[in-house]
C-alpha cells in the first residue's frame, strides 16, 4: 500500500479510504463506525518535536549519555518517565530513581520552554473542526505532561477537547507502545475499538493505537519514514495532516450515527 498523496483526486482518495476500510473491517471482523477520534498531541497538533528532541538530547548530554537528535523523534509517545529509563538502561544497567526522574524530567521541561513556542500543525485545525462538524468525539491522547503545551489547547484548538476528555501521562501507568493510553480513551469516550479512530504521528503511537484495536492513522509530520509507519501497523499513512484533513470526510463516511 502507498502513501496517500496530496496531488491523488477525490476519486482515488476515496477509492483508497475505502480500501484501507475494507481491510480494518476484514481483520477485525466489524464494522468500522467512527464515533469518536483520539488524537495525539506533539507532532500530531503541536509542532512541538523539533523542541522536544533538542531538550531531550540536552539532557542526555549533559548526563554523558550517548544519544542522537533524532533518536527521540521515535520515543515520541512513551512517557517522560519511560524516555529516561530507556537511556539509564542504555547507559548505566538501571532504570532511574523516582527522585531521578522528577528531577531530570524538570529539567528537559525547562529546557523546551526556553525555546521558542512552536506553531501548531498545517492542516490539524481544519482536521479538529471537520470532527467538531460531524459530531466526532475527541479524545487528546499524549504520553507528555507538560503543562505549557496542555495549557494551549484551548487557545489553539478553540472547542476541540473538553478538560474531561484528555489522557495524559498523569492518567496511565504505561505509556505507548502499550495500548493501554488508547484503551482509556475508548472508555472516556465510550466507544468501542471499531467506532474509534487513533491520530498518530510516530510509530509507538501507531503501534498502542493498533493495539487497541482502533482504526489507526498516522501522519509523517517529522524526520520518521511512512515506512516505518506501515511496519508499526497503520491502516492508512499520509504525508502531512493538510492530506489528512482533506481526506477525513470520505473517511467519516462510514460513520452511521
């Protein structure tokens, strides 16, 4: 299956939704009826990343660990806990202290907010008010708990997610890949895997979103090939969320409400 294209026409975007529906409905013995979309928040609405990963390889330097810049683009999605675990396992054969972990996490956080606010994603207002339109449910599903950016959806996203509809790293005990996030959105939004729909744009993301059984877009909104996209098991893959956005109608299409 290809990445979808901004330059394909309807006909044959159409053509391909359906496909990618066809093939959800066949594995999953249902059928897809999207009532509600869970949304991932840096990269996904938030053009947050490149800030993040210049934070996360800071730190890492600081501590002499060893790390590139871009590593951290695929540990988008995993809890800030779960992301200094990972290096500490890496470099020093343990997990992190509970007291390491607050601290350290304090520390990359205050590195992001030095830098410049990132805008928000091309084409995720549009996508957020095609859902409002259609009476989609939105469910913020983020592995971060970074105040700074949370606090901005309201300003940016004007009606997009309620304060009650949004799971944070606060809210779980295991971030993505575990599909665990996603689960518990289902249930704010009481919904079922097969009227739900994951917005992703890093392969743990669409790796939990997969897991959960949802339907499962991903976005390559960063340095992350569509290929890797397609191995972590997304349904559909397209190459901006401006693609996606015009896209999401004949997707909704299904919807049977």
């Amino acid at each position: 299956m290809n990445t979808i294209s901004t330059t394909m026409n309807n006909h044959h975007r159409s053509a391909s939704v359906r496909d990618a529906v066809a093939l959800y409905e066949e594995r999953h013995k249902a059928t897809f009826n999207p009532k509600a979309a869970l949304i991932d928040m840096d990269g996904t609405l938030l053009d947050t990343m490149k800030g993040h990963t210049l934070a996360w390889h800071r730190l890492a330097t600081e501590l002499g660990i060893e790390a590139t810049r871009d590593e951290f683009y695929l540990y988008e999605g995993m809890t800030g806990a779960a992301t200094i675990n990972k290096l500490f396992r890496r470099a020093f054969n343990r997990d992190a202290t509970r007291e390491e972990i607050t601290e350290l996490y304090a520390r990359k956080t205050g590195y992001f907010n030095e830098l410049p606010k990132a805008g928000t994603i091309p084409g995720a207002a549009t996508m957020i008010e095609t859902l409002i339109r259609r009476g989609i449910k939105r469910v913020l599903v983020t592995g971060s708990g970074q105040l700074s950016n949370l606090e901005r959806l309201d300003t940016d996203f004007p009606g997009g997610f309620a304060a009650d509809m949004r799971i944070t790293a606060h809210n779980v005990s295991r971030g993505k890949p575990d599909p665990e996030p996603y689960l518990k959105a289902m249930a704010l939004a009481g919904t079922s895997p097969c009227e739900s729909i994951v917005i992703e744009n890093a392969p743990s993301g669409v790796e939990a979103g997969v897991r959960s059984g949802a339907f499962t877009v991903a976005v390559t909104t960063g340095p992350i090939p569509a290929e890797e996209m397609w191995k972590a098991g997304a349904d559909m893959v397209f190459p901006t969320m401006t693609a996606f956005a015009e896209a999401l109608p004949d997707l909704l299409s299904n919807n049977r409400l």
